[in-house]
C-alpha cells in the first residue's frame, strides 16, 4: 500500500521539481497579490507540509512543520524542496500498517493515518496547481505536465 502511495506521491513532487526550473532567481518573491505567498514561500509550504502530515502519521500526534531558511536563489531552493523530499520519503517508507491505521487528530478532526496521508497528497496537489498558475502569470508558456514520473 505504501510502495503505491509513495510512488502517486513522488509523481507530484518531481513535478514541482521540474517546475522550479522554469523560473529564476529573480521571480522567487513573486506573488499574484498582497497577502499571498511568494513563489518560494508557496513551494517550501508544500514541501514541508507534507512532511508534517508524514510525521504526524508516524508519531500519532500532531508534529509541527519544520521552518527552513529563505532561499536566496532557484538553486537554494532546489536543495532545499529535494532535501525535504528525501526526509519525507525516508519517513513514509518507515509508516507501518498499524500507523496507517490508528487514528490521528489533526485540525479538529480525527481520522486514519492513511486518510490524513491523503489529505496530504491532495494538499500538495492544490498548492502546486497554485504554482502553476503563478508561473503563467509570470509570463511562463511551456511548463511541465502536472506529474512526473
């Protein structure tokens, strides 16, 4: 079960991958309108969310995101997005079946620890389609197809 999750999963990051590389450096603090997120801000929120949700499965309760350094370039922030998705892998490849199934509460709401990797996926997923519509407003015309594999 995980082997699958893991793999639909790493589709979606390699795409965010291959979408960093359609911008530069000078487009990280891009953002669409007052109160949004910047493009780096936006993309480390994804990266270490995920990681979160993992390690709330993991743990059983809730684990705070980490809160990495500000990139100062694409490649900073390259580093850092493939360091956090290493550390997550590694921690999903860790969840057990009994993990998977136990409760957790998150937000208010409890549900199986399958259920919230889900929720986590489907998280990543609507920030990235975020992120593409940054990078069009960007002036940004060829762009990755939506997964990766």
């Amino acid at each position: 079960m995980m082997k699958n999750y893991i793999s639909g999963w790493m589709s979606h990051r390699k795409a965010l991958l291959e979408l960093i590389n359609t911008i530069d450096s000078d487009n990280l603090q891009y953002k669409p309108w007052d109160g949004a997120m910047t493009f780096s801000e936006l993309v480390l929120h994804i990266s270490t969310s995920t990681g979160m949700f993992a390690n709330t499965v993991k743990q059983g309760e809730f684990v705070p995101p980490t809160a990495p350094k500000t990139p100062e370039t694409i490649e900073e922030l390259k580093q850092l997005v493939q360091s956090e998705t290493d550390l997550t892998k590694g921690i999903l490849e860790s969840i057990t079946e009994e993990q998977l199934n136990q409760l957790v509460e998150f937000s208010g709401m409890k549900m199986p620890g399958m259920a919230m990797l889900e929720t986590a996926k489907d998280h990543e997923i609507h920030h990235k389609g975020q992120l593409f519509t940054y990078a069009r407003l960007m002036g940004i015309e060829n762009l990755p197809f939506f997964v990766s594999r």
